[in-house]
C-alpha cells in the first residue's frame, strides 16, 4: 500500500533513507516534494534498493543539491 507523504514544507531530505540496506523498493508518486532543496545521499548506502516506482513523479525543480543521491 503507497503511503501519501505531505512533504510540502520540507526543504532537506538528505540522508532521509541512507543506509537503508532492507529497503528493495519504494514508491514516490505519492511524495510531495516542490519545496525541497537537498536530497543529498536520499538513497546512498541503499545497496538492495532495486525498484523506485513514481520516480517520474518526483519533484526536483527546487532542488539545489543531489550529490549522491
């Protein structure tokens, strides 16, 4: 079941599942982003994530940093 995170007010989702070694897949197209400026290391250390579904929905027009996402 896709979970509907309201993220509008968040600007930093750095870090947000680094290291997450149990996680083989998400689902984004749900996520509100538009206001979020860092997704610094989002995923890194995600070794088993293989499956990132609505990422085409995911919104990075504000995003200033994404080194290593």
């Amino acid at each position: 079941m896709p979970y509907n995170w309201n993220l509008k007010n968040v600007k930093d989702l750095s870090g947000l599942f680094a290291d997450c070694r149990a996680l083989t897949s998400i689902n984004l197209a749900s996520i509100t982003t538009y206001n979020v400026e860092n997704t610094n290391n989002m995923f890194n250390g995600c070794w088993n994530l293989t499956t990132i579904n609505g990422i085409t929905n995911f919104n990075v027009g504000s995003v200033k940093y994404m080194y290593d996402m």
